[in-house]
C-alpha cells in the first residue's frame, strides 16, 4: 500500500510540475510586447493558461500529499 502511495505521489508530482511549467510557457509566449500586441483571442488564451496554471500546481499538491503519506506510512 506504502510504495502505490509513493509511485502514485512522484508520478503525480512530477508530471504536473511539468506540466505547469509548459502551460507557464504558453502563458508567457502569449503575453503581449511592446514589439508583438495582443492579437485577438489572446486574452482568452492567457486567462485558459492561468487556470491550467493553476490546476496543475493543484494536482501536484495532491502529489506531494499522496507522496508524503506514502512516505510515512512505509515509516511507520
């Protein structure tokens, strides 16, 4: 039970940081620049990234959670 606890956790955790990070990426490719102004959909995009951000680091929350849980109770 300890270690699907603790493979489940680092999958987790390491798949939505990842993930987070890319759709950080996206968030800031669409940011607009003095050189490039925003095109049209792009706030829509940006605010779809934002809450993708979000979601991610959420699930990599409920990761580490899962990870520590399964940490202690191979401790125990």
């Amino acid at each position: 039970m300890a270690e699907t606890l603790i493979l489940l956790g680092a999958a987790l955790l390491l798949t939505d940081l990842f993930a987070a990070a890319c759709a950080g990426m996206t968030y800031g490719i669409l940011t607009p620049t003095r050189r490039s102004p925003a095109r049209p959909g792009d706030l829509e995009a940006r605010r779809s990234m934002a809450q993708l951000v979000k979601f991610e680091l959420a699930l990599a929350g409920l990761g580490a959670a899962l990870l520590a849980s399964g940490t202690a109770l191979a401790a125990a």
